[in-house]
C-alpha cells in the first residue's frame, strides 16, 4: 500500500480517536459513563480487527486498480448479501417479502454498475479479476463487522461513544504502525500538501458522523435493512466518481443508479404494523 493511502486511512481514523476520547474521559471522571464487560469489548474488538487489517486495506487496493465506479459496487454488493446471511444465520432475523424483493433489485443493480462501464469489460485481466475478489473478501469482513455492531448495539450493553473509538482506533494503530515500519517517525510529519490534510480532516470528520448514526441505527432496525439503505452511496459514489474522476459510464451504469434508488425507497419505510426497533421483521 502506498505511503499517501496509509497517511490518509490513519488521518481518517485518527479524528474520530481525538474528538471523541475527551468526551468518554470528562463522562468518566463526572462519573456519568459505564464501562461495558469485557466480552462487548472483545466483539466490537473482533469486527474491528476483521474490518480494518483486512477489509480496509482491500477496499483501498480495489479503489487504486479498478476504480471506485467498479469497486464500490462490488464491496457492497458482497456486503449486503453476506451480512443478510449472516443476520438471519446468527441473529435469527427474519426478512419480509418486501425486503427480498428490494435485495433483488439492488442485487441486479449492483451487476448493472459492476459490468456497466465499458472500458473495464475491455481491460479485463486475471489481476484485476484477483483484485475484483479481493474487493469480495472486503465486503465479507465489513460484513461480520457489521453483525457484530448490531448485536453489541442492540443490547446497549457499550456506549456508541466507546465503539466509535475503539474501531477508528484499532485502524489507526494499524496504519500508524504500517507508517513508522516504512518511513520512521518522518512519514508522520513529512511534508503533506495542504489541500490533502483538507481531504484527509474532512473525509475523517464525515466517517465520524456516518459511523455514529449507523451505531446509532442499528440498535432499531435489522442488518438486512441497515445495509440496503447505505448502499445508497453506490449511487453517490458512482456520481463523483464519473464527475470528478472521469471514469467511464453508459446506459446500464445509469440503470444502474436508477435500480439502487428503486430499492433504497422500497425498503425505507416500515411496513404495516411495523414499530421502530421491532427487530423480528423486515
């Protein structure tokens, strides 16, 4: 991995590890916060390991090969399907007609962003085919990651707070620790344009509130619906990736996006007789 993605995962995480330790500290000293068992640390710290050493470390090799229109897609995708497994598998929550039929939209979607661009199909070759499936592996492992989210939130057994923390910054040491092995304590502090610390703050400062509201969210809606509704940033993703980055695009991309927002609204709202945190249906 590049020095500058390892820089820009270690800003990314490192954020979240400074602005929010000092408030888990004031609560503690003011007495106001409960630390969790050992057993909720060791799950959140389980996923955390899964999702940073290997999920992150793939999805970024994924984004430098093969581009985030094709990338993105393909993470999702694995981490939808296999988090839905794994949901009905180890949380026993069950998936309603509706629900199914929003997985099959987003899933034929999610083929139309996968082969749509052309000049990928023409590139076609058995790296690219090997990092395709390391992009796979990447959704599998942000997919146990998740299971483990939603069953230490649900039972509300760890502060958000302390998760938030804990994940960013198992990623952080990772990265950070990656950084001082290649380049020394220089590659902390080397000189780094002042436009990628912009990026790097910022794109920290919105992982923190996503990371925070999907905690959040999880503790009142099941996995399944969790993970189609933030396929949404395949459609975003796709977007700036065609505007800012130019890559390719045609008519099944489009569908493509038009397919995902489909799903996303079919499966954003309860069904009748349906009650937020009403976790044994879809």
């Amino acid at each position: 991995m590049h020095f500058e993605t390892s820089w820009i995962v270690f800003v990314k995480e490192m954020v979240t590890v400074l602005a929010v330790t000092p408030v888990i500290l004031i609560l503690i000293l003011s007495g106001r916060y409960r630390l969790p068992a050992l057993k909720w640390v060791l799950y959140i710290f389980t996923g955390g390991i899964l999702c940073e050493l290997i999920g992150v470390r793939l999805h970024v090799e994924a984004f430098a090969l093969i581009g985030i229109v094709i990338s993105v897609p393909l993470i999702q995708s694995a981490n939808f399907v296999f988090s839905s497994l794994l949901g009905r598998m180890f949380l026993k929550e069950k998936i309603s007609r509706r629900c199914l039929a929003a997985m099959l939209i987003l899933i034929v979607s999610m083929i139309f962003l996968t082969f749509g661009p052309q000049s990928a199909l023409q590139q076609l070759t058995w790296k690219l085919i090997f990092v395709g499936l390391g992009a796979v592996v990447a959704g599998l492992m942000y997919s146990i990651h998740i299971v483990f989210l939603r069953f230490t939130s649900e039972s509300k057994q760890m502060p958000v707070t302390l998760i938030m923390v804990q994940v960013t910054a198992i990623g952080a040491t990772i990265f950070g620790v990656e950084i001082w092995y290649t380049h020394g304590w220089d590659g902390f502090y080397r000189s780094i344009p002042l436009e990628a610390w912009g990026w790097a703050l910022f794109s920290g400062f919105t992982n923190m509130i996503g990371f925070c509201f999907q905690i959040l969210g999880l503790r009142y809606t099941i996995v399944a619906r969790a993970q189609m509704i933030s396929v949404a940033q395949i459609v975003f993703v796709t977007i700036l990736g065609i505007l800012y980055f130019a890559e390719p695009t045609n008519f099944f991309v489009w569908l493509g996006i038009a397919m995902t927002i489909s799903g996303i609204l079919l499966v954003s709202f309860p069904e009748k007789g349906e009650r937020l945190g009403n976790t044994s249906t879809a």
